[in-house]
C-alpha cells in the first residue's frame, strides 16, 4: 500500500510500540474467539440442569474476560495516542522542512494558512490509517479465518454462503472505488481553502479596517463556504451509497443465518448453546468481511492524504552551490532581466547593469512595482531556479 511506504520509516521509529501494541491486541483477539464457547457451554449447562456453583463460576470468568477487555483498551488507547502524536509529527516536520528547501515562486503560490491545513489533516489521516491497518488487519483476517473453519464444521451452507457476501463485498467496493476517492478529495481541497479563507478575515483584519474592504473579503469566506458545502454533500452521498449497500448485504447475510440456524434448531441438529455459538461466529465472521469493505472506503480517503502529500514531496528542491565564500569583496551585475513567468509577460526587472563593493552603502530607489525587492530577492538566490533572462544575464560574487 502506498501509505505505509509513504509512513514506513516514521513506523520504524516505533517499530517496538507498535509490537507491544499488535501482541496486545491479538490477546484480545483470542480472548473474544474464546467468548462464545464458554457462553454457549454455560447456556447448555443451565438448560440441562446446572446448580449454583456453575453460575457463578460462569460469572468470575465472564466477569474476568470483562476486566481485561477494559485493562487492555486503556492501555491501547494510550500507546495509540503516542505513536500517532509522534509519527504525524515527524511526517508534518519533514513536509515542512521539504517546502522550505523549495523555490520562492512556488511558495509564494500557495496560501500558507492552506498549506498548513493541508499538511496537518494529510499527516494524521496517513498515520492514523497505517496505524489502524496494522491493528485491525490481522486481527480481521483471523477473525475471518477461524470462524470460517468453526462453521464450516457446523453447517457447510452457510459457510459457502458466507464466501458469496464476500464476493459481493468485493464487487461493490471496486464499482464505488473511483467515486469515493473523487469525492474525499474535492472535499478534502474544499475544507483546506475555507479554513485559509477563514483565517484571512483575522490575519489581514488591518488591512481590511484600512481600505474598508470587509464586504469583498466575507463574500471570498461565502464563496469559500458554498464549495465546501456543495463537496461535503456530494462526499455525504456517495459514502451514503456505499455505507447502504453494506447495511443490505448485512441484512440479507443476518436473515440467512436466522433461517438456516432456525431450521438447524428445528430439526434437532442444534442446541441453543451451539445456535448461540453458531450465531456469535457468524456474526464475527460477518463483521470482519465488513471491515474489510469499510476499509476500502477509508483506504480511498486515505489516497487523498497520500497523494497531496507526495504532490508536495515531489516538488525538487531549489538548487544549491557548490561554492563557499568566505569574504565577499564585490557583487556585480550585467544585463539582468528576471520575470515571474516564462513568456516575459510581466517583466519584473529588465536590463540592470551594478556593481556592489564591499564597505559601501547602497541605496536602491524607484516607484512600487519598480522591482526594488525583487532584484534584493535574487541577489540572496531566492529565485534561483525561475530566472529568466531577456537577453545575455551576468551575475558575479568575488571574494576580496
């Protein structure tokens, strides 16, 4: 999966948590396998005739299972919420370090309150998934598994029936694949934009109160609110469509049980105790395959996260000297022309001849828009890798 190459050295980095957190969790995989044995046994035990002492030692043992159910999701919770703190922040601190690394021009592009949004939701979303999978995966596949094998010896048709809900499962999660992914990102890109357009009405509060402009910029924050508001929707429906079609293949698979495990207790072939064991397999069985399929829906609004992310690690990072002055003695410039696109439509600085002498004092004049901070710009190599040159463009650092 591309999340977790994406996420693997950040997973590393809590390789022995994360052990420590899949062994705990697989313990309480065993012990809710376990369950509907011991309950299924007691039920028969009390209808063939049971004193006291069986009740309550059904009690201590449920009542036990219980208390380490408890115990063990404290302790998860809490190794959970660690290693996810830790690894988002280690992949937002990386994106970040990886931006600064970039060109000014592709900075100056995005909104910074945009990016952070961005970066910040991409992270936790990547993490929380890979972190998730790892739990939740092997623990469904044995819960997959092991029931299978359990009512395949118990009853063969529903077993077989049973592998066609999960044919069916597989059918719909490709036939909604595309759509999901469409829609989780149109109203991941939404909800970023709107966030930034908020923080604009605060940032700029100054600037607003100076040129009166409050009215442009709520309608920006409307206009902002009515995308979000018509992505979210449409998000809303198709995971409606999705989230339907599993409740009906449910449904049909619960209705199937009770009609088979219903003719089975009818014909004496099962107790209630085996009906209720029979049942509790079915149902872990059932909810495992539906894992599987919602996991496909998350697995999508997890691409989104990905791909944004990897959008922004993909960018090359600006170049970089090899050469390392120590006492710079002059800076001079012959012919310099630099413009903020590649047609030369907006030409930013055209033709500048200058020499800077090291102990002077240099004063650059000229009206807004002359280019001042631009030429100051790509003498400190801000725009190193977007120069365009009009014409034959020097530019020389000598050292004293």
């Amino acid at each position: 999966m591309k999340p977790f190459r994406l996420c693997k050295s950040y997973l590393l980095s809590q390789k022995y948590s994360l052990l420590c957190y899949v062994a705990i969790v697989l313990a309480s995989t065993a012990i809710s396998i376990l369950t509907p044995y011991i309950i299924g046994d007691f039920l028969d035990t009390l209808i063939s005739g049971a004193d006291m002492g069986v009740i309550v030692c059904f009690g201590i043992i449920f009542g036990g299972l219980s208390l380490l159910r408890i115990i063990k999701g404290y302790i998860t919770a809490i190794i959970n919420t660690k290693m996810q703190m830790k690894m988002s922040y280690g992949l937002n601190r990386d994106a970040i370090r990886h931006i600064q690394r970039l060109s000014l021009s592709y900075i100056n592009q995005k909104d910074s309150a945009y990016l952070s949004q961005r970066i910040n939701g991409d992270a936790n979303s990547l993490v929380g998934f890979c972190i998730s999978v790892l739990r939740n995966i092997i623990t469904n596949t044995i819960m997959v598994i092991v029931p299978f094998i359990i009512l395949l010896n118990m009853n063969w048709l529903i077993a077989v029936l049973m592998l066609g809900f999960v044919g069916v499962y597989m059918a719909l999660y490709f036939a909604f694949r595309k759509p999901l992914y469409n829609a989780s990102f149109a109203q991941k890109e939404a909800m970023a934009r709107f966030l930034s357009k908020l923080l604009e009405q605060l940032r700029y509060i100054k600037l607003i109160k100076i040129n009166s402009i409050q009215e442009r910029m709520i309608k920006k924050a409307d206009d902002s609110y009515t995308n979000l508001s018509g992505t979210a929707i449409h998000n809303q429906k198709i995971n409606y469509f999705y989230n339907s079609a599993d409740g009906t293949i449910s449904t049909i698979a619960q209705i199937s049980l009770f009609v088979i495990g219903g003719l089975q207790v009818l014909a004496s072939n099962f107790t209630i105790g085996m009906f209720t064991i029979f049942t509790s397999y079915f149902n872990m069985m059932l909810g495992a395959c539906r894992y599987f399929f919602n996991l496909g829906g998350t697995y999508q609004n997890t691409m989104v996260a990905h791909d944004r992310i990897q959008e922004i690690l993909d960018q090359k990072p600006e170049s970089q000297g090899n050469q390392l002055l120590y006492n710079i003695g002059k800076i001079e410039l012959q012919n310099v022309g630099f413009s903020y696109n590649t047609n030369f439509t907006r030409q930013a600085i055209t033709s500048i001849n200058a020499s800077f002498h090291k102990g002077n004092i240099y004063g650059i004049t000229g009206p807004n828009g002359a280019g001042k901070s631009t030429l100051i710009n790509l003498l400190l190599g801000m725009y190193i890798d977007d120069m365009r040159a009009v014409s034959h463009t020097t530019a020389k650092i000598s050292e004293a």
